[in-house]
C-alpha cells in the first residue's frame, strides 16, 4: 500500500508542478497507462485526478467495488441510526475531513463543537453554485437545526447571526424540541460531495447536486460527510431523514418527487435516519410488499 501512495503522490506532485491544474479547477487528467497498471495491482481502479477546493489535487480511484456506485450492491437499511437531532451550517469550504474541525469563523466553531459533543449530527452546507459566487463564510451564514425523528420531522432556520454559542438550546435540539425563536425552513435536499474525506462523494456527488439545483435552487445543498461513502452519490432529505444512494440524476429526481407527494419510493432507498436497523429493514421489506412506495 505505501507504494500505491507513493504512486499517486508522485503523479499529484507531477501535474502541480507542470501547473496544468489551478485551484478551483474541475478539471481531469488521465492518468498514464503504466501508473494505472501498477495501481490496479493493488485493487483500486485508477481512472483520472481531479482537482477541487476541498481536497487539492485528488487521484480517483475507486476503492469501494464492482457495483457499489450503480446500485449493484444493496443499501437499504444503511441510514445513520443515531443522526435525530441535526445542525447545518452554511459553509463554501473548504471543509476539513471531519466538519468540526473545519475552521469556522466566530462563534459557529464553538457552536458545531458543542452541538457534536450532545449528539447532533453537523453538516456544513453550501449551495452547488458556491464557485461562482466566491463566498465567505461569515457570522451571518446561514444556520438551520432539524429533527428527524417521529411523527412530527421539523426544519428551522435562526433568524441572524450566531452571536453566542449557548444562545441555542442544543440540548433542547438533540431531544427535538425545535427553538421558539427560530422560524419554520426547508424541505432541504442534501448531496454529499465531500471530496475531502471520499473521493466518490466528490466525484459523483458534486455533479449531482448541480444538476438538481436547476431543477430546485432552493431546496439543493451540497453538505459534508453524510454517512456510506460507497453508496456515493448520497442524498438525504429533510426534515423526514430519509436516505437514497447510490442516485444518479433519474433516481434522485424519483425520490424527490415521490418526497414532494408524501412519499418514500423504494428505489435506492438506504432508509430513515434516526431509526435502527432492524427498523429499516421492517420499513424497506414493507415499501417492497407495498409496490415499492410507502407514505414519507
């Protein structure tokens, strides 16, 4: 294994200092025939780098598997059990591995700490166009909580800027008590494309969330790690929780539509955050008995 790095390393190394790639870029690279050889040695498929903001120059291999990108490979029942109680924060990176220890500005650091340390789920979230825009995180990014758990899933966004971090009821959050003062949000759909912490969710991801953001601007994000990395390219919608991947663009417009009706469709359906295993399991078995959709 050291030598498949220090394979990957070298090209990286190669294409910064020719300069074929700026930051930012989304550009991709073929890789040479020889380094894809020796690579594929190792069992990772060597396809391509990529360059983007939050991982630099990034080799694209795939680690996870014939058929864990296509659907090949079953997800249902894969949702994070312990993720209830969420906090969002608007973010345009770039985003460290794990997003607590990304550096956020002001009190918000302190905020996702905190939230992490009570049991929150904290996702960083931007929208797919962050590139154009040339946003800074500031104290007035946008900040939203949600609960998805039980009969009654919530979405809201506070009101201003996060002065102080006790200022929020975290606790009250993690036990879905949705704050007094913040105002009614969302539906949010969610696309990881975390190229930091798996190159997968950036390579599929990404494009993903781009395509759906001209179907529904508003309601589009692309967030941080959302749990599977080999079930890339992952959506969650909120405030239901309910998981789908791996979604190219057909499924997830499914799964959004099914969504937008009240529903849950079968089709790539990884299952419903904040529930067990056993759970989804009794919930997928019941879609599949039912035609494939259920109410949401």
């Amino acid at each position: 294994m050291d030598r498949f790095y220090a394979i990957a390393a070298a090209i990286a190394a190669a294409m910064r200092k020719l300069g074929s790639l700026s930051h930012g870029s989304d550009c991709a690279i073929a890789v040479p025939q020889s380094r894809a050889a020796e690579a594929a040695a190792y069992g990772f498929r060597v396809t391509e780098l990529v360059q983007g903001l939050d991982g630099g120059v990034l080799p694209a291999w795939c680690e996870h598997g014939p058929g864990a990108h296509d659907g090949g490979v079953a997800a249902h029942a894969t949702a994070p059990v312990a993720s209830r109680g969420w906090l969002l924060i608007e973010h345009p990176g770039p985003w460290a591995e794990r997003a607590v220890e990304t550096e956020l500005p002001g009190p918000l650091g302190e905020l996702a700490v905190e939230a992490d340390r009570v049991g929150i789920r904290v996702q960083l979230i931007r929208r797919p166009d962050y590139r154009e825009a040339k946003g800074a995180a500031g104290e007035a990014a946008g900040v939203y909580v949600a609960w998805t758990s039980g009969p009654e899933p919530w979405v809201r966004a506070l009101g201003g800027p996060v002065r102080d971090c006790t200022a929020l009821d975290l606790v009250g959050v993690a036990e879905g008590v949705a704050p007094p003062e913040a105002a009614s949000a969302g539906p949010m759909y969610l696309v990881c494309a975390h190229a930091r912490r798996d190159r997968c969710c950036g390579r599929f991801g990404a494009p993903l969330a781009r395509e759906l953001a001209a179907r529904y601007p508003d309601r589009v994000w692309e967030t941080t790690h959302l749990g599977g990395h080999k079930h890339a390219a992952n959506m969650a919608l909120l405030p239901h929780g309910l998981y789908y991947g791996p979604v190219d663009l057909p499924a997830a417009l499914g799964a959004i539509e099914a969504y937008e009706r009240g529903e849950v469709t079968a089709h790539r359906y990884r299952g419903r955050a904040g529930r067990d295993e056993a759970w989804q399991e009794a919930e997928f078995t019941a879609l599949m008995a039912d035609g494939g959709r259920g109410p949401a």
